[in-house]
C-alpha cells in the first residue's frame, strides 16, 4: 500500500526535474536564487524570462507555497503566448500546483491543452513530458487504466526516440500499475529490469529516481510477503537515502522494516519503527496519505496482538479522515476488512457486517477495475510488441512446419529406440544378474568341496579358495611355492576368513603389517598369485562379500547403497557402486531389487 503514496510523490517531483532539465535545454539565461521578502520578491518576477520562472517554480513550490502561488500567477502570463513552445511549457507545470492545491479536474484540463499544443507543434519532448504528468494525476486519484494508457503513450514515444532515460522512468510508473491490477511478479520484473539498465549505465537515471526504484522493489516484494528479498532492497533504499536524506523515502523504508517487524511478531520494535516514521515526516508538506498508511500499518499490528479495540480505533480515524487523501482500492479493502474482523472478535456483529459489506463492495469494484486493467496491459503495453511477434513468426511459419515435422518424426524414433534401448538393456541385465547368480552357487559348491577335501587329507596344502578359482581359470601349471610365499598366501587366507579386509583401514602398509611381511613382497606375492593389484584385489574380496551377504541377508539389502558401502569398507557409496558394475556389469540397486523379486 506504500507504494502508491511514494509514486505519487516522486513522480511529482521528478516530472519538475525533467520540466526544468528541458526549459534549460531550450533557453540559456541565468537566474538569481537569493532569499526576497515577499514585495521584493513579487518585484522581481516581472523581469524573469520563462526559463527563469520555471526553475524558481522548482526551487519554491515545496518550501513556500505563497511564493509558490506569486511564481504560477506569472507562469500562467505565458499560456496565451505567441511562442506556442513556452505555452506548451507552461500548460504542463501550472497542472502541478493545481494538483497540489485539490484542483484535479483543473489540472486535468490544463495538461491536456498541454499535449494538444504540443502535437501542434510536433514537439515530443513536450508532449512526453504531458503524457507522464497526465498519467501521475490519473494514477494517483486511483483512475489506474487512464493512467496506463498516458503512460504507454509516454514509452511509445520514449521508444520511438530512444531514450533510454525515459523508457526506464516510464517502464517503472507502469510497473506501478501492475501492482493496482494484482500483477505484483509483474511489476517487479519491470523494477528489476530497470534496476539493471541503471546498474550497468549509471548516467540513465539520477540518484532520487534510483531511491525510488529501492523503495518501490522494498514494498513490491513485501506485498508478495518475501520478507527476506523485501529486507535487501530496503537496506539498499537506507544506504542511497544517505546522501539524499529525503523524509518520505525515509518514512518509506522504515513503514517497511514495521511491516517485516510485525511478519516476525516483533511488534513493539514495529510501533517503534512507525512513531519514527511519522517524526520523520512532521514537516512535511502533503503528508496526509502517508500517515494514512501509517495507521494501517499500526492497526495491521495491533490486530495480530489481538488488541481490536484498538484496531478499530485506529481504522475509524482513517475512515473518517479518508476524504482527505487519496487511498487507492487495495488499502481500502483491507481498511474494511480489519474493521469487519475486528467487529467479529469483539461481538459487534452489526458493525462487523457494515464494513464486511463495504468490503465486500470495494472487492466487486476492484474486480472490474483489474478486468479492465489487466486487459488495456495486454492490449496497450504489450500489444504492439505481440502484434510484431506474431507477424515474424508468420513469415517464418511456412519454413519452420517442415523442420518441426522433421524434429518430430526424429523425435519419435529417438522415443521408439529409447524404448527398444531400455528394453534389450532389461534382457542384457537380467541375464547378467543370472550368470552372477550362477556363479555364487557354482563358487559355494567349489567351497564345500574345498573344505572336504581339506577335511580327508590335512597333508594336502590347501590352496586358498580364491588361488584355486584363479588357478582353474587362468593357469595351466601350479606356481612353485617357497616357504615364504607359503606363509604369505596362508596368512592372506586367515585374512580373508577372518574378513578383515571389510574394515576401511585396508590398506597394502596395514594389510603388511597383520600378515608379517613387507608392502613390496606383499604386493608382488599378490600379484603373482591372484593376478591382479593389491587394490583391485580388496575390492573384489568386498564386492563378493557384498553380493553373498546381499542374496542371504534381507536385512542387509534393507540398508541404503551408501550403507552398505560403509559397512563392507568403503568410504563412498560411488565407489562401491562403480566397482559392483564393474565385476557384475550390475548396479548394486538393480540386483538387490532382482533379489527382491526373488
């Protein structure tokens, strides 16, 4: 609800700028700025040029408004001026002070002559200067799709002229009536794409304009109650209002950190926030809506204390008050509706009924406001770009059917081959899973005939399980074995019935170590007999472990991948499972979801 009130303001005060920035481009006399008593004062306005009148007209209007009015009565000497340029001028300053005055229908008139003037006299820097103010006095007495179509005109001709400066200005005022018409993501990607052209070029904007876009990014995101974004771009506001230090954007950002305060039920610090705000802005001339705001606020947070005397204390001040400020649609429903909850948790049903009814009003008339709204957004801001869109792709359609015939008729073999794929990958990985499963039993049988034979004849050295395997695949002839050796491959065998090599301390110093040997004749002892590096060795004993335990252990294949790899010695999950498919060909997740079916 913020937003709105600080719009108003600035937009008034930035259009002076651009008013005084161009009468300086057109005229080039010097004027005098000293302090006059108000006889003096009113003397020496009869000498002044236009461009003099205008830019004491800038430094004035918000200091003293009975020098103020002295300046408008000489601006309005130049309406009926043969140089139509200087009438144009002043047709579109005078609607300012009118404004400001309570005269909006007068204001109204006056700009309109404005535009008129200065389409005669085919000056575009005048008539976007009219269209903008136009647009201000529309959006600010709630008039929002009048608005929208000033200001479109406004970017068309920003655009046609490309001006970078005031196609971002006028893309921030439209952005502001996006909000009016409920399209708050909307509004903020125009804020932010605005932010960023003036991030990258600093010289397209000046430094109460970029105030403006933090305070309006601020009250955006916390309309869409992203409080922490909300947080960023107030502490931007503070940091730029330093050098500034104007007392509305001020009011502004800590009207925001209440309304952050009180989302986090730091209430007392929230009421701090707003008694700042309104010392803030004591002597400030037009201060009416924002302290309007400012109750809302406070009445917003007293409600969520649950103190509803209170909140009705506060509103019913406002309602009566409201005739003296503008309130757009938005903060007068919520004005209606705190008032109606407040009633019902204080057991006036009557009263509470009243202002649900008001609402209820309000909301009908600002349903068909934001119908009417979003659809001059379509139709104005976007459809001349849409309407270029549309016809490109027209020109290229006829080209672009066959390729996307083509890309579909690729796409679908892609489909039909990924299913062909997934199916023959299906058929090549169940049997795979059958021939590991084969070879477990084939590998159990070999052990108990191992142990047999071992059992008849103890004279027999028994060649350790995994050599014999090896031995029977891979060797024609028996290795001699020193005595040495002999120990070593007895010792690897206690090593892997004891299952040692599960703990992830294996490495080939500490595997040495328990084996009484040396790293070096270790690793050649196993390379020699097992065929394979010392690494390559440990990881199969802890894979077949992994795939005997897992056909025999429900429980065990309960567990997650990455458990079962700590559990069996290794220290990722990544790693056991690129070692499984290795030796498998298998994920570890599909054969246990194999054994499963099982």
């Amino acid at each position: 609800m913020l937003l709105k009130f600080s719009f108003n303001y600035w937009s008034m005060r930035i259009l002076c700028v651009f008013i005084c920035f161009f009468t300086s481009l057109v005229f080039s006399q010097n004027t005098d700025s000293e302090q006059l008593d108000n006889n003096v004062f009113e003397q020496s306005l009869q000498n002044k040029s236009f461009h003099q009148l205008i830019k004491l007209y800038c430094q004035v209007r918000d200091s003293d408004s009975l020098q103020t009015e002295k300046v408008v009565t000489h601006i309005k000497g130049y309406l009926n001026s043969s140089n139509l340029k200087e009438a144009a001028g002043a047709y579109i300053t005078i609607p300012n002070w009118e404004n400001k005055k309570g005269n909006y229908e007068e204001a109204i008139a006056l700009v309109k002559k404005g535009i008129t003037l200065a389409k005669e006299i085919q000056n575009d820097s005048i008539l976007y200067l009219g269209y903008l103010r136009e647009g201000v006095f529309y959006y600010e007495h709630a008039e929002n799709t009048l608005a929208l179509e000033a200001y479109y005109k406004a970017y068309e001709i920003a655009k046609a002229k490309k001006n970078a400066k005031r196609i971002v200005y006028t893309s921030t005022n439209i952005a502001l009536v996006k909000i009016q018409a409920y399209d708050t993501d909307g509004a903020i990607e125009l804020l932010l794409e605005s932010l960023e052209k003036i991030t990258k070029d600093p010289t397209l904007t000046n430094s109460i304009n970029k105030l403006n876009l933090y305070v309006n990014l601020c009250v955006a995101y916390i309309h869409k109650e992203d409080y922490k974004t909300a947080t960023v771009y107030c502490n931007e506001g503070i940091l730029q209002n330093k050098t500034i230090n104007d007392p509305i954007s001020q009011a502004h950002l800590l009207s925001a950190f209440a309304e952050i305060a009180r989302y986090n039920k730091e209430f007392e610090k929230s009421y701090q926030l707003l008694d700042e705000a309104e010392k803030v802005i004591v002597n400030v001339n037009g201060k009416e809506s924002m302290e309007a705001f400012l109750k809302l606020y406070r009445a917003k947070s007293y409600y969520d204390e649950k103190k509803f005397q209170k909140v009705v204390d506060e509103l019913l001040e406002l309602e009566k008050n409201k005739e003296h400020f503008t309130l757009q649609i938005l903060s007068l429903q919520e004005m209606y509706y705190y008032l109606a909850q407040a009633y019902t948790a204080l057991r006036n049903s009557e009263n509470a009924m009243k202002y649900y009814q008001k609402g209820r009003q309000i909301d009908a008339e600002s349903n068909k406001k934001r119908i009417a709204l979003n659809a001059k957004i379509i139709n104005k801001f976007g459809h001349e770009e849409l309407k270029k869109e549309i016809d490109e792709l027209e020109k290229t359609s006829k080209r672009n059917t066959s390729l996307y015939i083509t890309g579909i008729t690729v796409l679908v073999f892609v489909i039909i081959g990924l299913i062909f794929y997934y199916k023959k990958q299906q058929q090549k990985n169940k049997k795979r899973f059958n021939a590991v499963m084969l070879q477990l039993e084939e590998k159990r049988q070999q052990e108990k005939l191992r142990k047999g034979q071992v059992a008849m004849n103890k004279k027999i050295v028994a060649t350790p399980k995994r050599v014999a395997e090896n031995t029977q695949k891979h060797k024609k002839e028996a290795v001699a074995i020193d005595a040495k050796t002999e120990k070593i491959l007895k010792n690897l065998e206690e090593f892997e019935e004891k299952e040692l090599f599960l703990s992830q301390d294996s490495t080939l110093v500490e595997v040495a170590k328990k084996i009484q040997t040396n790293t070096t004749y270790l690793s050649k002892v196993i390379n020699t007999h097992k065929e394979k590096s010392f690494t390559a060795y440990i990881t199969d004993l802890r894979v077949e472990y992994a795939i005997e335990r897992l056909s025999i252990d429900r429980k065990f294949r309960s567990f997650t991948i990455g458990a079962i790899a700590q559990e069996i010695g290794f220290k990722r999950s990544e790693s056991f499972s690129k070692a499984f498919k290795l030796k498998t060909g298998l994920y570890p997740s599909y054969f246990i979801k194999e054994l499963e079916k099982q």
